[in-house]
C-alpha cells in the first residue's frame, strides 16, 4: 500500500503529528509521499517524497487536520483516494478518530479492519463550463456586496422553483448539510442519503423555505439583477466573482468522496457529533 500524508499547516501539533505518522508508516515498510505545503511548514520530510495534491497517485490519504484540510483535499486529488481524518480542527464533522486514537486506528487500517464511506459531491457549471472544485459541502451563491440583498430564480430539473430575494442561495449535500445549510434554517440529513438541500439564505419573504429534492435533480440559478455582480463560493474554500448575466448550473457529480470508518453505525455517530459541536 501507499499512502499520502496532508496536515494543517496553522498548527504545529499537527505537523508533528504528520511526522511521526510519516515514520511509523516508512519504518513498518510502505511507501509514503506528503503534501509540498505541508513540507514547506515542516521540513523534517525526505525530498525525494514530497509531492503536490494534484500529484497524489496513493491507496490511502492520512489528513491530520479539521474539516478544511479534507475540503482541500477534496478540491485538488484527480482521484477518489480514501481518507483517514485525525481531527484537528475546531469541529471535525469528517473526520474519524482524534490524535490519541492515531496509531490505533493506522493498526486497524493496515490489518483491513475497515470500510470506506462514500459521500456524493455537487458539480457546478459555469455558463455550461465544468471550471470549478466539485463541491463535498455545499455550492453558494451570495451577494458581491454585504448588506445589499440579490435577485434570484432557481430552477429544479426544468422548472421554476422560486424566486428570492435575498443574501444568496445554498445548494448543499447531505454531508454540507450541517454547515451552511444548517444556518440557513436548512435541516440535518443522514448522509447515507442521496438527496440534495436548497436553502434560501436571508430571503424577504417568509414563504422561501428550504427544500430536499433528490441528488440527480439539475438546479439552475439566474440573476435577476442587471448590475448586481454575484460570489460563488465552493464549500467555503474556494470563491469566484460572476457577472450578473452568468449562468450557474448544479449537477449531482460523477465523483464521491471516499472516507476511512472503523464502523458502520454512522446515524448514532453522526448525531453524538452534532450533539457535541451545537
């Protein structure tokens, strides 16, 4: 097997954990590369192993980090690899086991005591162009100007849906669904489902609601607004400005996300998380 290692950079417990991961996994025999900005905080690696994200050719990705470290993954692997998320973040929604637990869980993986949880991703179109991460959280759609609301119109698989005015629109996984979603007045969904939340974000009206639809559906968002430039925002990492004319389309994606479990009771597991972040 071989195995990629991606740490938070911000953090310099992670780092060291990142090493001592990178040891443990050379020293029992595996071939073992990690990320160049994670190199480039700690410089304690062989070069010779050093790779790019987009590079990444491994059976297995370690990411010591919070959520953010597996969203930059996400974004930028050309392959569905397997993740083992060691928490170190502030919330930790996908990640598995926290840093006490590291070595008992590389044990686990390396005895094949394991399954692999797929999550489904959201692909977004730019006036018909694929030019952006798939989504793993959600796909937003905000005003380019705090304070000043946008005018929408959301299509579900052809037709209209709503139209809202607003601080934007969330298009979200189930996964994403305790994120953003979820600030929107969006409701939690069991990730084993395969459907799709739209949630208004600060609409006027009090009869835009969030709404499930199912994962397959195409949802089309047009600004209504001449002048008004808009945001699209990719699960909070990545964000690009649109002109008001541009046309965004979201399609459920051909890619998963692919996480590491030690377990398959995930709707208990799932709701202690949320009990214990809220």
């Amino acid at each position: 097997m071989r195995f990629g290692i991606v740490a938070r950079r911000d953090r310099e417990a992670a780092l060291k954990l990142a090493y001592r991961v990178y040891d443990f996994l050379r020293v029992s025999g595996y071939e073992v590369v990690v990320d160049s900005e994670t190199y480039e905080h700690l410089s304690e690696f062989r070069e010779e192993d050093v790779r790019p994200l987009e590079d990444f050719d491994v059976d297995f990705i370690i990411a010591i980090g919070g959520d953010g470290t597996i969203l930059r993954i996400e974004h930028r692997t050309r392959k569905e690899i397997p993740i083992l998320g060691i928490n170190m973040g502030t919330l930790g929604f996908l990640t598995e086991v926290e840093p006490h637990e590291t070595f008992f869980a590389l044990t686990k993986l390396l005895g094949g005591e394991y399954h692999i949880d797929e999550r489904i991703k959201l692909r977004t179109y730019i006036n018909g162009e694929s030019t952006v991460p798939d989504a793993l959280n959600e796909v937003a759609v905000l005003t380019g100007i705090p304070g000043k609301i946008i005018h929408l119109k959301y299509y579900i698989d052809g037709g209209l849906a709503d139209e809202i005015r607003a601080d934007g629109l969330i298009i979200s996984t189930p996964t994403g669904s305790t994120g953003y979603a979820m600030s929107a007045g969006g409701p939690f969904v069991d990730p084993r489902l395969d459907v799709v939340v739209i949630a208004p974000l600060a609409p006027i009206a009090l009869s835009s609601r969030p709404m499930i639809v199912p994962a397959g559906s195409t949802v089309d968002v047009r600004n209504m607004a001449a002048n008004r430039e808009i945001i699209l925002a990719i699960d909070g990492q990545f964000y690009i400005h649109l002109e008001p004319e541009t046309e965004i389309t979201v399609k459920l994606s051909p890619r998963k996300a692919r996480f590491v479990r030690f377990t398959d009771e995930v709707y208990p597991k799932y709701t202690q998380k949320i009990k214990g972040k809220f």
